[in-house]
C-alpha cells in the first residue's frame, strides 16, 4: 500500500496538524469533532490516493491557499480554499475505489 511509505505517513500526518490547528484557530472544535469521526475512513482515502489520485503538490497549494485567505483574514477566500481543498477527497474516491477495489466494498 502506497500509503506505508515513510514520507507519505510524515505528509498526513502534518496535514492533521494543520487542519486540526486551523480548527483552533477559527474556534471550530465541533467541526474538528466531526472530522475525528470520519477520520477512519477518510484516513482510508488518504493514505490510497497518495501516489495515485492526488499529488503532494497539489495538497500544499491548496493549504498555502488556505492558511493566506485565513492570515488576511478573509473569510470568504478561507472557505472557498476549504471547500476546493475537501472537494478534491470527492475527486480522487474514484480513482482510488478503481485502483483498489478490494479495499472496499463495491
């Protein structure tokens, strides 16, 4: 699994911290709560589409977008960030579920 490679498993780890410090920041503690939750799954997801269906570079744009809209205190552009950032979970399910169908059940 693509997944268990060292720097893949350092990456989302990183990108753990950061979303759960942005929830922080913005006072979302319910949010973050929500995302425990689902975390197994989504952690599924992750860790499958790393080398395959979204690129690293692609994730740290996306978070350098998010973290400038919050510093300039945008919050328009903070969600707009967000939402292109989590849609791109949606974007990837399919090619990660074709590229790993045992890992699911379809």
């Amino acid at each position: 699994m693509c997944g268990e490679h060292p720097d893949h498993i350092k990456f989302l780890a990183l990108d753990d911290a950061l979303h759960h410090q942005i929830a922080r920041m913005v006072d979302c503690a319910r949010g973050w709560r929500l995302v425990e939750d689902l975390k197994a799954q989504m952690d599924r997801v992750r860790y499958l589409s790393m080398s395959s269906a979204t690129p690293a570079e692609t994730i740290v744009a996306q978070h350098r977008a998010l973290v400038q809209a919050i510093a300039d205190g945008s919050p328009d552009a903070a969600e707009t960030a967000m939402r292109h950032h989590l849609r791109e979970m949606l974007k990837s399910l399919p090619i990660v579920i074709e590229r790993n169908a045992e890992a699911f059940d379809v």
